[in-house]
C-alpha cells in the first residue's frame, strides 16, 4: 500500500499562492491515480482537483478552475497542486488520495470512497 504525505500548506493572504505537494512511498505513484480533497471547519470533505496516471487527463471542481492546477512528476513520486488566487473560501485541511486505475483511464474519480489511501493533510488558511 502506498503511504502518502503531503506537505506545503500555511497561512496565505487572498490573492496570493500556495503550491502543495503529496511526497507518495512503499510504492511508485505512477502506479495511481491521484487526487486532492478539503475539508473546512464544519463542512464535509470535498473533491478539488484529480489527474490520471500518465498526466493526461485532469479533472477540477468548479470553484477552482482556473486557479488551480494539479500536476504529477513520476520520476520524484510526487503530486502538486499549484494554488493561485486563493480566496478565504479555499482554507480547509487539504488531503492528498491515491486509487490504483488504468494507465490511460479518463475517469476523474471524484468521490472520497473511490480512493484506497490518504494522507494526513495540510492545512492551508487564506486571509482576507
């Protein structure tokens, strides 16, 4: 099983940047589709962002198209999630998930139960 870590978040002004990344170990992350979820105070975990094993295909939730972008670097058995134009509705506890699939699958993968492994999140804070 894949452990995963992620790491990156902090306290940011609105209109600034974040870039988070998910360091994955035990085995290879290109063996996994990836994705980033949030949780805010309060409220239920949601999907943000996904990407299929070979970076091909990537997915977003409405309110962050545009402004964020997930990529993958294989070699480093990495993940990020480049935030920009953050806004005081992105804070949240951001995770990072992994669930094995095709290599050319286009499938996004947007519920929480799809995903096998998670980390323990990184809190990202947006002040207005």
């Amino acid at each position: 099983q894949v452990q995963l870590v992620e790491s990156g978040g902090g306290l940011v002004q609105a209109g600034g940047s974040l870039r988070l990344s998910c360091a994955a170990s035990g085995r290879t992350v290109s063996s996994y589709h990836m994705g980033w979820f949030r949780q805010a105070p309060g409220k239920e975990r949601e999907f943000v962002a996904s990407i299929n094993r070979n970076g091909g295909s990537t997915f977003y939730t409405d309110s962050v198209k545009g402004r964020f972008t997930i990529s993958r670097d294989n070699s480093k058995n990495t993940v990020y999630l480049q935030m920009n134009s953050l806004e005081p509705e992105d804070t949240a506890v951001y995770y990072c998930a992994a669930r094995e699939s095709s290599l050319y699958s286009r499938t996004a993968y947007y519920a929480e139960s799809e995903y096998g492994a998670w980390g323990q999140g990184t809190q990202v804070t947006v002040s207005s």
